[in-house]
C-alpha cells in the first residue's frame, strides 16, 4: 500500500513538473535569495478600438500576455489589461493612483497603439480616447515608490500638432508651487511687444490660452535645464512657443486677421518687462509618504483624515485631521 502510495506521489509530482513546464520555464539552479522584487504589478494596455491598428495591436498585446504569463509564476505576478472601451489615459491613471504597492514590488506598463511627439507635452501616447503625455505616466508611476519601474511603448514618436487635448487632468502642482511660492523678485510680462498688436479668437487670447496651457505641462517637460526646478525663464519660453503655434492657427481661421498680420506683424510675442523673478534654488521635497493622510472609515461616504504627516502634498494644501475626503480627481473615496 505503501509503495503503491509512493508511486502515485511521484506520479502526481511530475505531473505537476511537466505541467509547469509547458507554462513557466525555469532553470533548475536558480532558486529566491532575497534580492528579488517580491511581485510584478503588470499593466498591459493596448488601443485594440483604433479602426487602423486595432488588430495588429490585439495580436501584440496577446503575445505580450502569453510571455509574461508562461515565464512569471503566478503567485509573483498580477497582469491587468486594458483595451477596447476600457482604455483610455483616466483609466490608466486611476489604476496607477489606486493600486497598493509596497516599496519591495515592480511595476510594468506596456503600451501598444499610436503615439507622437508634440512640442506641448513630449512623447504622447495617443489612444481614440485621448492623449497621456509620457512625463505624467512616468510620474504618477514613480509616486508608488516601487523598487523598480518599467514602461515598454510599442508606438510612434513623429513629431505631431496634436488635434485633441491631453489627459485634462488639470494643472501640475508642483509647477504651480514652483512659479507662484518658490521665487523671489517680480515677474511682469505683458501679450506683445512695444508696437504690436495681441489677438484673440472665439477659444479667448493667444497670451492667455498660451499660460493656461503652460501650467498643464509636467514639471519634467517645463525644466529644460534638468535641476529639478521650474522657473519663470523656462514658463516664459514655453508661452512664447505655444503662442506663436497658437498665432499660426488663429490667422489661418480668421480672415479677419490675416490682412492685419500680413502688413504688420508676423507673430505675436509676449513683453517681459525688467527681469524675471529668480527661483529659490531648493527642489520641493519629494514625500516618501505619497499624499501624506492616514485615513479611516466614516461609515457612509468618503474617508475621514486622521493624521496629515508632515512635510508631505497633503500638508501643503492645507488639509487638516477630521475632514472628510469624499473624491480624488473625480474619483469616489473608498477606505483601505
């Protein structure tokens, strides 16, 4: 009975080896040493609706789920997909906002679809249902604080005039924390120059669109300098930029202008008058907190803060212990 039951073991045992054989190759001497990131957090999203790459991308995004599967166990993996209606940038950044991580886990962003490059916003992923700039994917990935973080794009990166807006999820704090609380002197800049007119259209002015779009920006695409700090030289070249794409546009629009600009200016360019407010030299600190609330249940809806920590986002807004938050960036509050 006994060697009867030793046969059956053995038996089921390779059973199971050739089973995960024909799913996970891995090497017989290889075995964990602690080093490794204890689970992958794998995002894999693919623009499977577009009416011209939807199905080769369908073919790539099954590819790029077979390896993944067939070469990580699943007790160390969680693979989430989004395509078809699923996928679209707010979708993307509320998985990244809302998923638990811990400071020993991975997490791998896979893109297929188009993409381009405009001078706004840097790399775009461009999917049917908007646009998600490359620096706010790196950045709302990197506030997990993962001990390692992949992005793999399979598209485009042409430069692009983008028709449609990109991720409208409202302007980069840090950038407006660096240009309105971070400087020191005066900033005065006015929409053209001494002799020229400013134009406007139906959208409003050029200049003021111009700014408004300039604060949407990542802060990583603001700091051309690379030092970690946004400051009024780096906003102001950006506004001229987008003012004078703004311009060209407008003109071809409106006939009204074209006779005008024909005769006495080519573009619009704004007046800085004296010289630009000077940024304190100190990047905002980075919190390893994330938002920096410790929140509880309040029996109905919403989370009720308990502890803001210092030195954190949450800090630096102004919120208090005993509020309730109730959304984030239009999403429902739910407790841990």
């Amino acid at each position: 009975m006994n060697d009867l039951l030793h046969v059956k073991c053995a038996l089921l045992l390779l059973g199971l080896i050739a089973g995960l054989d024909s799913m996970t190759s891995f090497s017989p001497v290889l075995a964990a040493d602690g080093n490794d990131a204890t689970h992958i957090h794998i995002l894999l999203a693919a623009d499977t609706k577009n009416a011209s790459i939807g199905k080769h991308v369908a073919v790539d995004l099954k590819n790029m789920a077979d390896t993944l599967i067939k070469g990580i166990p699943e007790v160390r993996r969680t693979i989430t997909v989004l395509d078809g209606d699923k996928l679209s940038p707010d979708m993307i950044l509320t998985y990244y906002r809302g998923l638990k991580t811990a400071s020993n886990d991975c997490l791998l962003f896979y893109y297929a679809g188009h993409g381009a490059t405009d001078n706004r916003y840097g790399q775009v992923l461009t999917m049917d249902a908007g646009g998600l700039s490359r620096a706010t994917l790196v950045k709302t990935m990197q506030a997990k604080h993962a001990q390692l973080t992949i992005i793999l794009t399979d598209c485009c990166s042409a430069y692009s005039k983008l028709g449609f807006g990109v991720e409208a999820i409202g302007p980069d704090q840090d950038v407006l924390r660096y240009l309105f609380f971070r400087h020191r002197g005066v900033v005065d800049i006015n929409a053209s120059k001494t002799g020229t007119l400013a134009f406007g259209d139906e959208s409003g002015g050029i200049f003021s669109n111009a700014i408004k779009d300039t604060l949407y920006l990542p802060a990583e695409i603001l700091d051309q300098n690379h030092d970690g700090i946004v400051d009024w030289q780096e906003c102001y070249g950006m506004i001229e930029k987008m003012m004078q794409t703004r311009f060209r546009a407008t003109v071809a629009r409106d006939r009204q202008i074209r006779p005008v600009t024909a005769s006495r200016q080519e573009g619009q360019i704004p007046q800085v008058y004296g010289a630009l407010a000077r940024p304190i030299q100190v990047q905002i600190p980075k919190s390893k907190y994330g938002f920096g609330v410790q929140v509880t249940n309040t029996g109905a809806n919403g989370v009720r803060i308990v502890e803001v920590l210092a030195d954190t986002p949450a800090e630096w807004a102004g919120f208090h212990s005993g509020e309730t938050i109730l959304q984030i960036a239009g999403t429902p509050t739910r407790t841990p």
